[in-house]
C-alpha cells in the first residue's frame, strides 16, 4: 500500500495547494470545448448559433455520462485492485471498459442519427435554429464513440499514475479546439459547421494521444484478449461508476427541461422562443466554470480529508473544511460582484449580434433579456457551490447516507422551481428557480454540516486503537462467514479454542486502521445496514475503496502469520487461492435466528427480522462489491453448516471437518 502518512502531517494548506489546482485545471479543460464553441459561435454566428449548440448539449452530456460510467468506474476498480494487490484482471477491467465505452457511442450515434431533427425538437429546438443545430450536431455525432473512448481513457491514466499525461491529453485537444474554431468559422466561412469540425479535431487529436498511451501504461498490458466481455468486472466498473454517470444524467435532465419551458414561455412573450434559449445557454457556461472550480478545490481535497478523517485527525479535518470553503466563498464571491456589476461584458464576449440573416434575433432585445437574466441566476452562485462543496466533503468521510442526496438536492429544487415560476412571472421565473433552489438546498446543507461540525470538535483528540498480532503455528487458514444470527462469531471464537489458534474479527478492523491510519470505527462500518439507502453508491466513495483495501491488506497480513480463525470481512474471497484456505459458511432457519438476535440484543420479535433482513443484505451487498460473487452460495465455500444444532457442536462439526482433510 502507499505511503500516505504525509497526508496526516503536512501542513493543511499546502496539501490542499498540491491537490486541488491539477483537479481544477482537469476540469477547466474538459468544459473547454463547448465554452469555446459557444464564444466563437456566438460572435460569428450570433446567439441563434448558441441555442442551437445549447440544443445538442443535452446529447453530448449523455456521451459524457456513459464515459465517465465506464472511465470513473474502470479508475476506481483499478486503483482498489493496485490496494488489494491483484493486478491480474486490471487488462480485461481497462480492455472492457473501453469496449463498453466504445459502443455507448455507436449507441448515441445510432439514437441521433436515427431520430434526426426529431430528437432536436423534442429537447429543445426551435424553427429558427433546427438548422443550426441539425448542422452543428449531425458532426459531432460522428466523433462519439472515439470521444468517449478518449475520456474514459483519461480516467484510467489518472489512476495508473500519469494524471499530467492525461492533463496533456486534454490540454492539446482544447487548444487546438480554440485554434480550429476562429480558423473555421471565419478563414474558411464553415460557419457553425466549423465549430463542430474544429471540436471533434480536438476530441480525435486527444483520442489517439491517449490511445498512445496504452502502449507503455505501467500497471496492465493492453491484448486482444482485454477486450473479451466479463459481465462480472464490468457490473464492478458500473457500479463504481454509477455515481459520475447519475451527476452526468442529473444535467441531462436539467438542460432538457429548461429547454422546453424556455421555449414554451419565451413564445408567450415579447423576446420568442429562440432570446431566452440563448441566454440561458451562455449564462450556463458562466456557471459551468465558477462550479468547476468550486467542485475542483472539494475533489481535489478528497484524499486528504478521507485520510485525516480516518485517522481521528478531527482537528486537521476541520481545519481543511475552514481551508475548502474560505477558499471556495473567495472564488464565488469575486465572480458574483464580476456578474452582478459587468453582466453585458459577460454576454457580449460569447456574441450578441445576431449573424444568419433574416434567421438573426434583435441584439437589442436579446440583450434587455440576457444581462437581467444572468443576474438573476447567477445571483446565490455562492450558495450553489457551497452546497455541492459540502456534498463533495460529506462524500470524502464515507457519509453517504447524506452525501448522495445532498449532491441531489440542488438540482431537484432548481427543476421543481423551474416549473412553477414561470407560471406566475413568465419566462424570466424560470431563473428565479436556481437562487430560490440555493436558498433551500444552503439551509438543509447548513443544518448538516453544523452538526457534523459538533461531532468533529467533539470527537477531537480520540486516539486511533492499536492491536497486535498473535503468535501461531503453520497450518489452516479458516474462514467464517456467517448469517446475521446464527452465532458465527461465537462459533469462530469455539473453533480457534478447540484448534489453539488466534481467532480474529473486530481486532482486523484494528490492524487495518493500524496499518492504513483509517479509523477503526470507520472501517468496521462500511458493511453496516445503516447504509442501505444508498449501499453501492456508499461503497463506490474514494474513502471506503481505500477502507476495504486496507481491511484486505490486514487479512492477509494475518493469514501470513499462521493459522487462524477470521471472521466475516469476506475474508474467503481475499485470500483466495491459498491452498491452507478452509472456508466456511454460517446458515441457520429463520426462527432459530430471529430467537438468538432476541436475546443477544433484546430486541423484540419485529425488530430481529427488519434486523437481520438489513445485515444480510448489507453482507451481501459487501461481498457481491467486492468479489463478484453471490454471498452465501455454497459454491463458494468448502463446507456450509446449519448452526441450529448449538454452537458448540457446530464448532465440533467445523473441526472434525478440518482434522479429516
């Protein structure tokens, strides 16, 4: 495992420095592209030019979406893999996800072409830019595949340890994207054909630098055989992805419905359908890039709130969160005063002339919109990021019981607002919806957070626990995993009695936060019910992947010892392909274990089975995360024994078994 000690004592600031810029530029760069277009497009085609692109975005974002579902997910598979040391399968996991990658564009090229202008009107055009649009997006969609290919190609460079080769990458197809835009629409009158011609340019340059790349990785090697299907590394890679592609689709569906009300209500009124599109196209790029900073400085400040956290380090921990949203508030509220002071320099540098003829719409008119309108929405940007901050920093210490729906809840305010304002206001209530949505979505995060805050102080100065090995003697490693229920602690603990051999279960989550500087309690809970809400999307966090790789570091640690009892932790599938390996599964009736969960907790009749329906799907929940595997399948055990005879002739039973072989 890595050495990230440093993570726990170099000074706050300057690790956040270190982090944060890199993650701010990858995500500056990578919005590049259509906030180029939309400057250039803007000021050579005019703002019809801007609604039309902002007509395709939707469909760009889906691509976007399924790459980082397969990239994020591929990145984060192939980091825990580097932890746990098994590096096999990390060709197939890369050679899948760029497969998968791959046809998600074939697929949205089929969708696109497919459906043609219908699909152009249905999330957003107008008569007046249909054309535009058909134009600018029957090009971009040829690039799809390779464009999505080449951003979950950036994900898994990052996580094989060349984040500034995959920067690079990025770097040179947006630049060439800001060179080719001007040269085409103006040097060679391509018009809004240009813009598109000079994007997938970049996007293709980009491709073949990161497919380069695939030639001298350092942690796989790249065959044919990489690209032969395995559902089961691929049900990994989407579920550790599934939270980059719900952030994606979360957009979708935003930029879809603001489409249509600005449609519906700008023909209501004075300014048409096409103004109000346009603004809110250029007035979203604006966004785009206050948030990405934001979202920057939180993500980059992952790794090291995680480990602090996990450390006990409550201290160090607050302190960064001071550090996250000082720095935060800095950028939004430089850029507020910027937006509320200078708004029609802002919509003026992304064009306001209009530029296509009797299709031009009135910059005057466009303007008495637009320069409103952006302060309007952009007004409470401060609270926006501040918001999806905290969401980010909830995600970083593995509380994704409110992480997840925090990271939500902006989003859902600001479509339910969107809907209902222009009812009453017209057009212009539907941005009335983004600050009334901050307002909401700061107060609930704010009463999170100061609770949270509470707790840390609190807590502050709790010392991480130690433990240390016992000694033993060559011979079996048996493993038990067991039903919420059926006495298999009890039974492990009676079976290393009856072998005279140490028997391990909370004293692994010791060694492992021994051995990672992760807090005990935090390791130890992240196969807990109290998750379930949201339990794959929990176990997909950075934080709890670095958790489960330090638990399996310590299981293995332990088993090189000698032998020994281990308990739960899906120790079976972690040191598998030990030939010393015994593994054993716990089972017993229903009634047997809601009885023993009676006396052992004193709950009553109701409460032991929604309990033990919890545990177990949680344990399972863990195992299928990490293994692929079902839990409890008998399949997967060597011997697979029902506890109702009484733990102690269970623990007999498991022992003559393990004599006899």
């Amino acid at each position: 495992m890595q050495d990230s000690t440093y993570l726990g004592t170099e000074k706050p600031g300057k690790l956040l420095l270190k982090f944060a810029i890199p993650c701010i530029f990858s995500l500056i760069i990578s919005c590049l592209y259509n906030i180029v277009d939309q400057i250039f497009v803007g000021n050579g085609v005019g703002p019809l030019g801007n609604a039309a692109t902002g007509v395709i975005f939707p469909v760009t974002v889906i691509g976007w979406g399924i790459s980082l579902f397969f990239g994020d997910g591929a990145a984060a598979s192939l980091s825990v893999s580097l932890g746990r040391n098994k590096t096999e399968d990390i060709h197939r996991t890369v050679g899948n996800s760029i497969l998968c990658s791959f046809l998600g564009g074939v697929v949205v090229i089929f969708i696109s072409y497919l459906w043609g202008d219908g699909l152009l009107t249905l999330i957003g055009a107008t008569d007046a830019n249909l054309a535009l649009a058909h134009s600018y997006g029957f090009i971009i969609y040829a690039m799809m595949p390779l464009a999505l290919v080449q951003n979950t190609l950036a994900s898994i460079i990052r996580a094989d340890g060349s984040p500034k080769y995959a920067m690079g990458a990025m770097l040179v197809g947006a630049v060439l994207n800001i060179i080719g835009d001007p040269v085409a629409i103006f040097v060679l009158d391509l018009g809004i054909q240009g813009a598109a011609w000079a994007t997938i340019l970049g996007q293709f340059v980009s491709f073949v630098i990161c497919a380069a790349y695939l030639t001298r990785s350092k942690t796989f090697r790249i065959s044919r055989s990489s690209f032969r299907p395995d559902f089961t590394l691929l049900k990994q890679v989407m579920t550790l992805g599934a939270s980059s592609f719900l952030t994606q689709l979360s957009i979708v569906v935003i930029t879809i419905v603001n489409n249509i009300l600005l449609v519906k209500y700008g023909a209501m009124s004075a300014y048409g359908e096409d103004i109000p599109l346009a603004a809110f196209v250029v007035i979203m790029k604006l966004f785009q890039i206050v948030l990405n900073i934001a979202i920057g400085i939180a993500a980059g400040a992952q790794p090291i709130v995680g480990y602090n956290y996990g450390a006990k380090k409550f201290g160090r921990v607050r302190e960064l969160l001071g550090l996250i949203l000082k720095w935060t508030i800095i950028v939004c509220l430089v850029c507020t005063v910027l937006f509320q002071v200078f708004p029609q320099a802002f919509i003026q540098m992304f064009g306001a002339e209009g530029a296509e003829g009797a299709n031009a719409v009135d910059p005057v008119l466009y303007l008495q919109f637009a320069v409103p309108c952006l302060r309007i929405y952009l007004s409470l940007i401060l609270f926006t990021c501040v918001q999806k901050v905290c969401a980010i920093f909830l995600q970083s210490i593995g509380h994704a019981k409110a992480a997840v729906p925090l990271s939500f809840l902006r989003d859902v305010l600001l479509i339910v607002f969107s809907i209902i304002m222009p009812i009453y206001v017209g057009v212009t209530g539907i941005f009335w919806g983004a600050p009334i949505a901050d307002v909401l979505a700061i107060a609930i995060t704010a009463a999170v957070m100061v609770r949270l805050w509470k707790h840390l102080k609190a807590a502050d100065g709790d010392a991480p626990e130690q433990t240390v090995l016992q000694p033993s003697h060559p011979g079996f490693i048996v493993t038990i995993a067991r039903e919420h229920g059926s006495a298999g602690k009890r039974i492990g603990q009676l079976v290393a009695e009856k072998l005279g051999v140490p028997c391990y279960y909370k004293e692994m989550t010791a060694l492992a936060a021994q051995e990672s500087g992760l807090a005990r309690e935090f390791i130890s809970g992240i196969n807990s019910d109290e998750n379930a809400v949201m339990r794959d999307l929990y176990l997909s966090t950075n934080v709890v992947q670095q958790a489960i790789a330090a638990q399996d570091k310590a299981i293995n640690l332990i088993a090189d010892k000698g032998s020994c009892v281990i308990v739960g932790r899906a120790a079976d599938y972690v040191l598998r392909g030990r030939d010393n390996l015994v593994r054993v599964f716990i089972h017993a009736p229903r009634d047997y274990r809601v009885k023993k969960v009676m006396e052992m907790y004193g709950d009553s009749e109701a409460e032991g089975k929604k309990s033990i329906a919890r545990s177990d799907a949680a344990r399972g929940a863990y195992y299928k995360n990490i293994s692929g595997h079902e839990w409890g399948d008998p399949h997967q055990y060597e011997l697979s024994v029902d506890s109702s005879i009484g733990p102690e002739k269970t623990a007999e039973l498991i022992c003559s078994y393990i004599n006899q072989i």
